[in-house]
C-alpha cells in the first residue's frame, strides 16, 4: 500500500522537515504529528505551482438516475408523515479506522442508503436532512423538502486535490459534483460544510425540532447536541399535574420527538419491501445461489487443504465481490463439529469425508441489500443414515414454518411451526426428558437446547433488517405482502453432549431459506437451491461431474 500520510502545511515558523521528521532538543513530538514521520513528499511553492497545474479539463462523470430513485421518494414522503414540522438528519456516516490510518472499506448506514438510493462505498461524510416545509408544499406533495449535503469534488488548484489521503482525487479517485448527485438522487445536493447553519435554523424552543440517525455518524450526532445546547432544547419543562391518561399522551408525544424514535421509524419503513427493494432481493439470492455451486465444485480442493474451510469461504467471498458489493455478513463455513457453533466465522478448520459442512452466506448486491442462505452439505456428496435424519427433520421443520408464513399470520407463528416439529422429532428419537407437548410448554422448553435460535429474522439491507422496530410490528407483527424474511430451522448437536447418543454428536444441520410474503401466500426466493437431501445429493453430483 502507498504512503497514505496527507501532505499537511507546517506553521510557517517551521519547515516541512522540522514540523513532520525533528523535534527540538529536549522536546517531546506531538503524538498526533508521528504519522507524518515517514513521509517524504515535497511541500515547497514550486511543488505545490507545478502539480496543480497543466491538467486538461476532467472528464465529466457517467451519472444516471439511480434505478432507485423514483421509489425513494415515496420513502422519504412515509417518513416526512411520521415527523411533521422536524427536521431530520440521517448520516451516511464516516470513514471507520481499521488500523493506525488506514480505513475500513466505506459502507453508508442503511438508512441513509434506503432514503437516497445510495449503495456500494457512497458517500462517506454525506448527510441527508429532510427540511421542514409548510404542509403540503414540500417534495411530492409531502411537508418536507430534501436537501444531501455532500463533500463534493475538489478543483485541482486546491491541496485536496493531491494531498488529502482521504477525499482528494489523485488518491482515491474523482468524486462527484453537486450537479452529479442531484442527477444520481434526485435531492438537491449542497456542500458539506453548509451543514451546520443549515441544521441551526429556527431550532429552539417553539421552534424547529431537530432530530438525529443516532448510531451513524458521532460527530454529526455532536453537532446536533451542539446546537440543540445553544437554542436551550433540552431545559427541562415545569412540573405540571398531569392525570395518567394525560402523563401517558405527553409521554408517547415527547418518545416521538427523539432520536430513538427517529431511529425506530427509518427501520419499521424497511419491513414492507417496495418494487425495486423485491428485485434487489431477488438479485441477491440468484448471486448466492450460484456461490453455493461455487462451493461445491471446490470441496475437492477443500479436503486437502489444512483450512479447509477457508478455501470454502474465500471461494464464496471471492464470488460475492467479484459479482456483487461483497458478502452481506461474514462468512460461515463450518465443517463437522463446528457447525454446531451458531455463528462459527473462523473458519480455520479441516474438511473431512464423511462429515457434514454447514455453509452460511449472503452476497450484497451494490444497492446493499443481501441473501442469507444456509445449506448443510455432506462433503462426499451423500448423507449418512444418521445426517439424513437430522436433516429430513429440520427440513420438515421449515416446510412447516413455509406453510404458515402466509399473510395475516403474526411473526412468530412461523417459529412456533417450526418449533411444534422439532419438539415431535426429539421426542421419537428419545432424547427429550418430557413429552413434546411438555416442552412446548412456556415452563418446559427442553427441546430448545438443540436449537436456542429464532427461526426467522427479517432481511434487506441489513441481514437482520429492521431490528430496531417495535416488538408490537416485528415479533408480534402480522405478515403483510412484501415483507422478507428467512427460515431457518436447525438441529445442533455438540460433540460432548451426554443427553444425547454417541451417533448424533458432532451433527450440525441448518436449512435457511428467504421468504417473500405475496398476496396469496408466500414465495421461497431461493427454491432454486436444493432442499430435499436427494435434491443436493443429485446436485452435488451433477456439479462434481
């Protein structure tokens, strides 16, 4: 990697060398002046005249309207109803550090990706404000107008251009004008550095509210709280006698007057999929499915390997950045007895014949929004009698949770069909100290020790979509049309598990399938993958030759 050190001015009383390589005599370098130590680039005028000189005019950027952007319009109209007369900030966030100065790969926070249309690495540092408007007046008919305050291009006279490490162009490439995002979002694009002023109109006491994404950007949310401390937001109001109906009324008003509630409603407008966010999804699981064939055509290559579970995960990752974003979450690839480890990410582990492998994945397109696929794959090819059992129960149990996933079921019907089936299994082999309909029970609940995770999440942008909705809209929720989620039962059985027989131990089995709700039932977006265990063991073949 290239010296990423910005080439940073010295005071005037020093030179380039004495401000970034010497301290004098005596003196302590200040910490944050180290990372300079080991550069060597230049910072004299004539530099300074000649690289910022002698460029043909740029080429203007390829930018159409993003294919999100007539729906994210709806989007920002739904969430303007639900905070008339405040003004909304939603971040796309920072840069994060990896390590010392270098960054993580840029991802926006999902809100600010669903309200803009925005995926792959756009556009740290940017923020979208929904300004309050007179009622009616404001985009699409809505009470607020939308303004992305962006850190736009920088002209190649300015030391950005070919100092900043971060943002300027000779390092990581041209970034867009104003013009270009409006072209891109459709949302009047305005400098970064307008922000603050923009944020502070008319806010205080009878006037503006302002209202945060908390969680997305730290200095974004400071700088609210900075203004929010300079109109005297926050005074505490007097102490009035108040009936209970009354104490309840002002409280729910002021909850909705919070960041939290802020935050609360940008993930509830994710739990119904729009038009373009359904084919999003589809995109995602079609990618996944075909880094699942991947996979098998590089289990050969696994098994003499001494990780070979890396060579499984790198096969699917490589897959997921070469024809989407990346993966939507990391990686599980876990073979024999970790795949009885729920969320086993290491994978560092040896492929055995005669095992099974449970491989987790999820392809992100570049609109962000991923698959989360789980196929149990025995690594010869064919199930023993043993895994096929495990296997044809947790797989009877999706079907049963498919069955029910139906509009106008509640969430957490889905689970409790898949539950009712595992429950009868374990009871028929035995290995449950009281009878299925005990443990079913709220006071039994044995049959969970095999199984201690939900069956179904929600699933878009983020994997576990929408999770800071209310439980009264997500567990509790009734299934509506567009809504995505997964199934996916499970059995695991460790490998020193006593309450079970020595056969099943070191068996981990996990079928998950996403699930689109439609008008008359609901649609398995990735059927094309196998399910049935002579379905993958025919498909195993067919891949293998």
């Amino acid at each position: 990697m290239t010296d990423a050190t910005p080439v940073t001015p010295a005071p005037p009383s020093e030179t380039p060398d004495q401000a970034t390589e010497h301290a004098g005599p005596g003196e302590t370098q200040d910490l944050a002046a180290r990372g300079s130590n080991r550069s060597q680039r230049p910072d004299s005028d004539a530099f300074k005249a000649f690289i910022t000189s002698g460029w043909a005019p740029r080429a203007a950027l390829d930018v159409e309207p993003l294919p999100a952007a007539p729906f994210t319009v709806a989007r920002r109209a739904a969430l303007s109803a639900r905070f008339p007369g405040a003004r909304l900030v939603v971040p796309a966030g920072p840069l994060k550090t990896r390590s010392n100065d270098t960054d993580y790969r840029f991802r926006p926070h999902s809100a600010f990706a669903h309200l803009t249309g925005y995926g792959t690495d756009q556009e740290p540092d940017a923020v979208l404000v929904l300004h309050p408007v007179e009622p009616g007046t404001g985009d699409a008919g809505s009470d607020h107008h939308a303004v992305l305050y962006v850190r736009p291009l920088a002209a190649r006279d300015t030391e950005e251009f070919y100092a900043d490490a971060r943002y300027g162009e000779f390092w990581v490439g041209a970034r867009p004008s104003l013009d270009d995002v409006t072209t891109a979002t459709g949302v009047e694009a305005r400098h970064v550095d307008e922000l603050r002023d923009a944020l502070a109109k008319d806010v205080g006491a009878g006037g503006v509210m302002l209202l945060v994404v908390a969680g997305a950007d730290e200095a974004v949310e400071a700088l609210v709280e900075a203004i929010r401390a300079e109109a005297g937001v926050d005074e505490a109001a007097e102490d009035q006698e108040l009936s209970e109906a009354e104490w309840l009324a002002r409280a729910e008003a002021a909850y909705r007057r919070t960041d939290a509630a802020l935050v609360e409603a940008v993930s509830e407008l994710r739990l119904v999929k729009d038009a373009h966010e359904v084919e999003q999804m589809r995109e995602a699981v079609a990618a996944t499915i075909a880094g699942f064939e991947e996979v098998v055509r590089s289990l050969p290559r696994a098994l003499g390997h001494r990780r070979g579970e890396r060579v499984i995960e790198t096969t699917f990752d490589a897959h997921a950045r070469l024809e989407g974003n990346t993966v939507g979450y990391e990686t599980i690839a876990a073979a024999g007895e970790h795949a009885t480890t729920l969320h086993w990410i290491r994978n560092d582990g040896v492929v055995r014949t005669g095992e099974l492998v449970l491989l987790d994945a999820g392809v992100e397109v570049d609109s962000l929004y991923t698959a989360d696929v789980t196929r149990t794959l025995p690594v010869d090819g064919e199930f023993t009698d043993v895994q096929r059992r495990v296997y044809q129960a947790v797989l009877d149990a999706a079907d049963a949770a498919f069955a029910v996933a139906v509009p106008g079921a509640r969430f957490r019907d889905v689970h409790a069909a898949a539950m009712e089936v595992i429950a009868a299994r374990l009871e028929e082999w035995g290995l449950l100290p009281v009878s299925a309909a005990e443990s079913l029970s709220p006071e039994g609940q044995q049959h969970r020790r095999w199984m201690v995770h939900g069956t179904s999440h929600h699933l878009g942008l983020d994997v576990h979509d929408c999770a800071q909705a209310r439980r009264e809209l997500y567990l509790d929720g009734v299934l509506e049309p567009g809504m995505v989620f997964t199934i996916e039962p499970g059995l695991y059985f460790k490998a020193d598990d006593l309450a079970v027989p020595a056969e099943y131990r070191g068996i981990g089995v996990r079928i998950e399938d996403d699930v689109l709700v439609t008008a008359d039932g609901n649609e398995n977006l990735s059927a094309a993958l196998p399910r049935r265990p002579e379905d993958v063991e025919a498909w195993m073949a067919r891949l293998r030759g």
